[in-house]
C-alpha cells in the first residue's frame, strides 16, 4: 500500500516533509497548497504532484493523508476539517497556542477517530530514539532524574516572538514531550524561573529568553530542563537519564567531527548551527512513523492528546514563573491521557 | 616563614589535611589532637608532631594555625576557642548546622579578627578553579546560567543520615558553594524539588536522597543543581557554564584514562569512587591557599560568612521543598556578606 | 544542465551510485546494464529508466555519462569502450589489478580525451574532506607525518581474497590514495610488513591480513598505515596529520552517538560495521562532484593517474614485504603523473 | 623493613627521584653526591640527607640502594662499581649509547648477582600500566598491532641533540621498551624512516627529528611508531594496542580538563608540556616498584636486559634507515634475554 499525501504549506518545513515523503517507498506526494503559489509549484514540479486547493484536497478521492504545515493558526481548523474529510493527519507542533482551543480540536479528532501525529520530531532523533530504546531495555534500571539542555544557536525575530506564545510554549515545549518521552510517567508539579539576559527588546515584548525549569511525576521521578535563545557555539541540545542502575545520554551533534590540536589545545567544529540540520534524520524519520502507522492502521503517535500535555505543561510553567511557587497539574484531565508512546 | 599547625582530629580527613601540611615547604606540624589518642599517636610519628590535648593547643606558643577536622557539633565551639586563643582556623565545612549558631560563631571571629577559612575544597580542584580562572579572564563573557550535577556513587549510611542535617546541609552545600563561586553574584531566590528514590529507609530518616533545585540571582542569573544519592558509575560531578560569549565546562575525572574497544563498543573505567581521591588535588591545594594567606596576613577565602551563605541555601531549599513555592532570600542579611572571592 | 547516465552493474555499489544520481537534480539516470537482468529492472524501475544492454548504451545519444559498477576485470575494457564512445566515465576502483594494463588503458583515455575519475570515495568523506581543506587553509602549517589507521570490522569471503589482488592491491588502496591526498606530494618509498594473525586460510590462499606500511615522499614527509581485516569494535577507519603548526585528525564514526554509564564504566555503540553505511556520504558526494565536472567541463579528480599510483603503491608495498627492503619508486613514470588533486 | 638510597646526581631527574624516596614510608635518602655541590646540599637538606662523595658511598654500610641519575657516559661505569658494592642499582636510561659497552656492564651485574633496575619509566604511568593489566586480563585477546605515537613538544637543544647517540637511541628508545612491554613477545626485525624536517640543524649535526618505525616479532606481530621532536600541542604520547577480540589505548594527558565552547568550537587545552609533569606518576610508581622489589628480594624489572633490547632496536632501526632495509635482529642474542616482564 502507497500512502498518498496533501502537504498543505510550502515552506521551509513543508520542503521537509515533501522530501521525506518523496523518498519514501510507501509514500507518494499527490497534491501540494500554499496561499503562495510559486512555492506550491516549486515542490509539485518537484515531486510530480498537482498544485490544489485545500477545499479540493478536503474532497479528494486520492489522498489518505494530509502533512500540515501551514501558520499555528490555522492548525486546529485544518485538522478539524481533514478529521471529517476522513483524512490521516500529520500536523506540525503545535495544534494551537491555547489549551481551550486544542482540547475543542481533540475532541473532534476523537469523535471522528482520525489518526493524528503531532509532530514532536525530536523523539524520532535517532540519538534520542537510541537512548529509550535503552531504558526500554533495561540500560539504566528504573528512570530516576531527567536533564535536558536545549539551547538556540540564536534567538528569533521579535514579530516571532510576539506571536510565539512565549518561550516556554514555543521552545520549551519539546523539551517537556522529550521529558514525557524520558520519564514515562505524566508529571503532576512543575516550577519554573526565567528572565532576559539575552535581548532587553524580548523582555520587552512580554517574553523571556532564559528559563531553568524542574518537572516531577506522581512517584518523584525529576527533570531538569536548561534553556536559553542564545548559544555562540550552537544548537546545543542534550539529553541525560539517570536511573537505578546507570546512566545514558546523547551529546550534541556536529556537522563535521574533525580535530584541531595546536598550541591553543584541542579543537572540535561547532554544532549545528540550525535545527532543520541538527533534526534533518528526525523529520524524515517522523514521516516514515507516520506512513508505517497509517498504512498497518496502528496507533500515530505522538499523538494529539501528547501534543495537549506538552502545552499544558507551558502554560503551568508561566504560571510557576509569575506565581513563584510549584504548579500542581490537573491531574483529572491528565487521567484522561492515553499511555505515552 | 613557616606556619606551624596543631590538627584537632586525626580521622580520615585529618590524615589528608596533615599529609597537605606536611609536604608543604611553608607549613609544620607540631601537635595532633583527638579523644582517639592511637590516631593521633599515627599522625603525629608520621609527620613528626606531638600528641597533645586542644587545651594544650590553645595555650601553646609554638602553634599558629589549627585545622579543624572534629565532628561537625564541635566546630563552631573550636572556631569559637581558637579565634579567642588567636590562631588561624582552617574549619572543615560546616561550621554548624544551625544557622543562628553559625552567625553566633561568626560574630566572635568578626570581634576577634581571627583568620577563618571553611573547607569548601572544590574552589581548589584544579579543573573547576581552571574554570573560574577562565571566566575571570572574560572566556565566556557575562555569566548567565550555571549547570552543577552532583552524584555520590552510594548513600551513606543511615545513621550518618540521620545526624547530617539532611541532604540539602549535607550534600547539595558544596554545590550550593560552587553555584555562588561560580555566578558571582548573591542569590536571591530557591525553587527546590526533593524525593526518596534511591533508600526508602532514607525516606523514614526524614531525609531525601533525589533533589532539583534552581537558584537565581538578583539580575536573573539561574544556576539548576542536580543531586543523587547514588550513581552505579561513580562520583559523578560537573560543571558547566553558560555566558553571553560561550559555555566552559570540568567534566569527570577518572583514575585512568584507557579505552577498551569491542563488539560491544568503546568503555572507559567508572569515574572515582570516593570523595578523597576524587579531590585529593583540592584538598591539597586549600591549605597550600590557607598558607599562603596566613603567611601573607591577607583574606582567608572561603570565609566564614561562605559557610553561612550556603548554609541559608540548604535552609531555603528545604523551606521549598517543604512549602512548594520559590524562597526568596533574606537579602538583608545577605547583603551584609562581603564580597565573594 | 542535467548529466543523463548509463549504469553499468546493478549489485549493491550499482544501487548506490544509482541513488546519488536519482537524488541530484543535475542527474538523471536514462539506462541501467546488468547481466542479471532482474537486477537492472529493479533499479531502472525504481528511477524510472530502461534496461539496456552495454551494446546500445555505447550507441546512445541520450547518454552523457556511464558509471561503472561490474566486476574487477571488465572496468579496463569497459573504460576504453566508452572513452572511445566519448562518455564521461565514472568507475569504481580499480581500474585494473594490473598496473600495465591500467596504464594501457589510460593511454587511451589520453588519446580520446575522455573524462575519467576513479571512485576513491573516501576523498569524499565530509570529515576527511574537511580535514584536507583545514590543511589546505594553513591550519597546520607544513604536512610532516599522516597516520592512517584502517580496520575491516570483518575478513571477507576466501573466494573474495582469491581474487581480490591481495592486501594491499584490495584495502590498503584506499589508504595509499588517501596518503597521496593529504601529503599533497607523490611517493618515493614503500616499506612495508605484513602477516597472517587473523585466519591462517587467507596465508593459505596467499594472502596477509594484517599489514604495516611506511610511505615517504622525496623531502622526507612519512606516513605510516597500519591495517586489519578484523576489527571488533567496527569498521576502524581513521587519518591524522601533523604538521609543523599542529595536527588534524578525523575520528571514526558510529551509528548512533549515545554514552551508557554503569558499574563497569562509560561505554559508546561500536563503530560503523560496513562500508556502506560508513561512507553512505561519501558515495553521494563523489557523484556530486562527478556531475559537477562533467557539467562545467573541468577536470575529474581522483583521476586515472591517480588510480594508477595507488595501484603501483600497492605494488611496491607488497614487493617490500617479499624483499625485506624499502622499494624505490618509478620516478620517471611518477613524474609523468599530473597533479594531485 | 627501609630501603636506605644514596643519590648520585641531584639534577631535576634526582630531584624527581629524591622526592619519591622521601615521600615512600620504605625509603630513605641518606646521602646524595653530585660534582656541583651546591645542588647535592640543596636536595639532602630537603630530606635530611649528608652530602657524601661516590667513594664513600661505595663504602657505606649504612646505604642499600643507589640512584644513578649523572651523565649517560658515567652509568655504565657506577652501575659495575655499586655492583661490585653489592648495592641494589637504580639507573636512569641509557646504560650507554654502546651495545659492547652495555653487554659488558650487564656481565658484571650478571657475575655480581645485583639488582638492577632500567628507568624506563613509562612502564609505571598508571594508563600504560593499565593497559599493560587489561591485556593480561585478556580484555583485548591476543595482542596483534601496537601503535606508539611519541612527539616531544619541542627540539632539544643543539648541544644536546650531538652527543644524545640520535632520536632512536634518545627518544625513541622509549618506544622500543613500550613495543616490547605491550607486544610481549621479541622482535627480530625492524624497518625504520628517518627525515629532517622539523630543524636543518639537527640534520646537519647528523641526526633525524622524524622518523617511523616498522617492529615485528617472530609470529607476525606488528609495532608502528611516529616520532616528531615537535608538537605544538604539547607531549604527545599515545599507545594502543589491537587484538584479535578488540582495541585498548591510553590517549593523551592534559593538566586540566576543561573545555571551552564558542563559535570557533568546541576547545580544551593543550597536553602536557614537559614529560617531568606529564610522568610525574610514573616516576613516582617506578621507585615504588623498585623499593618493593628490593626490600621482597624479587626480581627487579624493567632490567639491565630490558634496557640492552631496546637499545639494540634503536641501532637496528637506524641500521635500516641507512640500508633503506629490513634489519634482522641477531636472534641468538635476543635469545639469551630473560623473560620479559
């Protein structure tokens, strides 16, 4: 069976993804929107696809799948829309910036039982997909203490930073699904700090660009999560997972592992200095999941009610941070998770 | 010149302190003390000294200096004695417990003028000196965030626990010490989360033996410590430093340095197993650096009011843990601490 | 401009070379050959080209361009053949076990002026490629001593072996083009030792399986390789250079770049345990660049000559062994050597 | 029971060894000779020694052992004199840059029955030795291919460079004693280039300051050594040791392990710069090995045997390069060598 896919969104990421789709044996890029139709050209000339509409993919008799990767804004319309389309869905991170929204967009996911994927591409990573798969089996013993060091090479527009919805929903975000992903439990307090110590004009328009947060589960299990917008030596993007029995962790990642040794010492290349080549393996690894489930009719995963609990976590660590005290997470609703992937 | 030392306690710690003693070319040792008199009979053949009772000590005309190694109640009355009798302390941290004991301690070294250096040895390893020296000489520009991860390779035991004051006083002290050593900056806020993962026994001793904390300072500065009980892989202790202009970083030390390649990968050995081979260069160096100070009649450094500043941030931490919300600092009394070496 | 190739031998290098041409938007693949013919339909269909047989391909005028991917013994023929047919020709090493053949064959290359470059696809390699261009900005001054490390994780198949051309005509090729290539100067002198440690039946068959290697050029510069065909860990593949203002090293790579800490120590995956996947890079890359010279009608380099000393390198290696001396090289022929690239 | 040590030379090596004798609890220093007497009082204040002449010391019943750290021309001749005296002997390496004059000193150690120790000091670095101790373990299966990377920081002076006996019986003869100690087994050939290409000087005083060498033992067991007597990087001195189940290597030293990250990379510092700081250890451990030997009455290793071999690869070695062959090693000879240890 060949999955056979709308990408709606022509941009850098939606370039991305038709590339992972092309690539794939079982998938096949049918259709491509994009309000801007140079760029929908570019990737359809590119692929062998048509150029259409989105009402047009919506009634399509030839498309399974849909990959979303148009603004924030428009996510949980399209995915409400695609749901009743009958559509498998693939939508960019994140479903909304407001919790009321996504939980509205989830609920007609539910009633419709469309498969949805929310693209949390960092568990796919394959150092980071090497490392559960070690605590899967057994590595380290029982899950212990978290930490995770995520930095940006540098940090964002202010136009970017004002409709982000802040530092924690729009960067820290996938370190709290990373943390879900790792500790394998939900997490019931979170307390946060942050403030501006890389760009006064961040402060300004209302955001933070440095923040320390501590996550923990029902049973202590803890995280700690180091974020800043701004790193010279790179995208600076580490894991640790402290357990019973032992340890592991995955390191940065370079474009090049060359050494330098003069009379100044030891000299590795920096990291990555963008996400889209620090993540290039775990964008097209997401596709492949996504395709794998969609054609075996399993559950996608991440899956939509994973992209809600990452958001709730941002929304608890703004409050941690203005509150200056410990945010217990609602747990009813979080009772109503499914079990992590 | 030459120092001349008396060592008030002839346990393990004090072995090493006569040893730094001993093998420097500026220090003497001339009188051990402790209730166990074969321990001090070892010492003192070994170097050369005599055996002597404290009260002798304090009388004596040929001692200078005293280095404080006795069990943690007695310090603060030593302190008290031997800045009345006008020796130079050297203190092994902490000086008490308690906090109104400490500033209790303190005022009499304050009227006495007596010169008091507390042995937070980890100012002196090598590897995180290097790192201070670095920052000092601008290698990262402005410090920002402060990342301290802090493992015993195994709980101690429980009736050590049990009189320790707890983990935050105990264990995450020293890191507590490294945070301000290496901000630069007092601190004005603790968030801290504990839990009892590694011994429940620990648990019922009323202690914990998992703890997060973050600290921030009065410009925004954050500094996350991790600390665990216990880590199959050894005495795991990091730090790393995050600024405007770059991240400098100690990593693990390990007693050899080999790498052994099979089909199972590459292993290096466990780090070191014990603290006092771990920083057996630290513990050398701060009496090379007390020495150096008396010799000089210039400031001891830690100083008392160090040992009280990280013992108020084990105090808050606890509060943290205990109230779920972020303590802020009494920056009254903080503010009447001198400025950080 | 887009290059339209011929592929020649549709096994596992075929595939390969088939995908860096589908994947680069200058390239398209028109025709595949494959004795096997199921072999050829398989790859034609996947890039959607034809089957043809070697015969038409010559006569074609939709082909710019053949990559040569069948056994050993037909590249010579083969090359002379479409350099008579005025195709840009890109084979896989060697070009002959023969150096008087391959010189016979290059002779017509000359005579026709076809473009010709041998797949020495480890100049290609992004962390071998960068340590060159490190050496070519200056970063270690003068090159003075290479250091060329190369493990097969596993011996291969004794028919393998059998007509493979030996040790140093089969694997340590490789390495001698790398020498030249980072030496930047042609070759003088061979010693070299080698033995049988891993499996008496590759002495049987007249073969070593471990060897060591001295080259040295005309003002003294040395390398020394040293070789394996067994190697746990993985496939052991490192270089090194040192030069009068420091030293340049790539180090080998791994799958997958996670750390495991217990008891037993600090262990990393093993390495790379096939070529394949070792140098996935480095194939699409050589065809890049093949496709670039073809484009702009510049040279193509590794070029025949190239692939010609190495071939004498091996020959004066294995004459070492035999002779128990250092062999002197052919000056005269060498000086008739273009430049290295 | 105390080894009583006279020191013969109190340059920076007897300063070293001064140092480990006092601070062994089963060593004392008792007298100490050099020509330049101000140096002898300087060390034998230090430890309370006497300054003695050599005469007197031959004669002393109140010394055990002797350290023999004059001018290499002057061992020879007090090893047979302290033989004769029935002292044990401790002796920097060389015995003598002479084969003949080595053999006949070994003669009279032989005839004496004295103990004597070679300082061949890199066999007591702790990851040397640690490597030494995995492969007797069997962690690495048979020993196959030993790689020896050895460069000094910088030339030494010219004056010296003349009457050193060359970079193979100089500097590389520490090479040779670390083949022999990791290969476990004899040599019996030797391939060896040599060039000038660090300082013309050296050249013309009729010398190499690069050289690489081909070692091989009678089973086909293989040492590669790169030598250089210049690094910018520091004293770079690496081993490691392939066997048929997998690779062991001790990597570099560096005085502190910190590292730097910015946008021009990932940095730590230079290695050592001196080999007194870099086998600091290693000096200590091997007068250890020495007093414990004596005082158990055990064999005393590495020995004057030891010390013989390796001193007759360096002159193979330089044989070969002058040959521009293979040199065999006069097995009958090798034969009579005791086991290694």
């Amino acid at each position: 069976m060949t999955v056979r896919f709308g990408l709606l969104g022509a941009g850098r990421i939606g370039k991305v993804h038709a590339q992972a789709v092309g690539s794939n044996t079982q998938g096949r890029l049918v259709a491509v929107a994009d309000t801007f139709e140079k760029a929908a050209k570019e990737i359809s000339a590119a692929y062998g696809a048509e150029v259409r509409t989105i009402e047009a993919m919506e009634r399509a008799s030839d498309i399974d799948a849909v990959v979303i990767c148009t603004p924030t804004d428009t996510h949980a319309d399209l995915i409400e829309r695609f749901a009743r389309a009958g559509k498998a869905i693939f939508c960019e991170k994140p479903i909304d910036l407001d919790v009321k929204r996504v939980e509205k967009c989830l609920a007609v996911v539910d009633k419709t039982r469309a498969a949805l994927m929310v693209g949390f591409n960092r568990r796919f990573d394959p150092h980071f997909a090497a490392v559960r798969k070690a605590i899967d089996e057994g590595a380290i013993g029982a899950v212990e203490m978290v930490t995770i060091t995520s930095r940006d090479p540098g940090a964002p527009p202010l136009d970017y930073v004002a409709r982000s919805g802040g530092i924690f929903r729009d960067m820290t975000i996938h370190d709290f699904d990373m943390a879900r992903f790792l500790l394998g439990e939900e997490l019931v307090a979170v307390s946060a700090h942050a403030s501006v110590l890389v760009d006064k004009k961040i402060g300004e328009a209302g955001d933070f660009d440095s923040a320390s947060v501590i996550l923990e589960t029902a049973t202590g299990k803890q995280c700690v999560i180091s974020n800043s917008r701004r790193a010279t030596y790179g995208y600076d993007q580490r894991i640790e997972v402290h357990g019973s029995k032992g340890m592991i962790a995955a390191e940065n990642q370079r474009p090049v592992s060359i050494e330098l040794a003069n009379e100044k010492g030891y000299t590795r290349p920096p990291l990555h200095d963008f996400f889209m080549t620090r993540y290039i393996d775990a964008y097209a690894n997401e596709i492949v999941a996504f395709i794998a489930a969609v054609t075996a009719g399993t559950k996608t995963s991440p899956s939509g009610q994973d992209g809600l609990a990452a958001l709730k976590l941002a929304d608890a660590a703004l409050k941690s941070v203005k509150q200056r005290k410990a945010i217990r997470l609602d747990t009813a609703a979080e009772r109503n998770l499914g079990p992590m992937s």
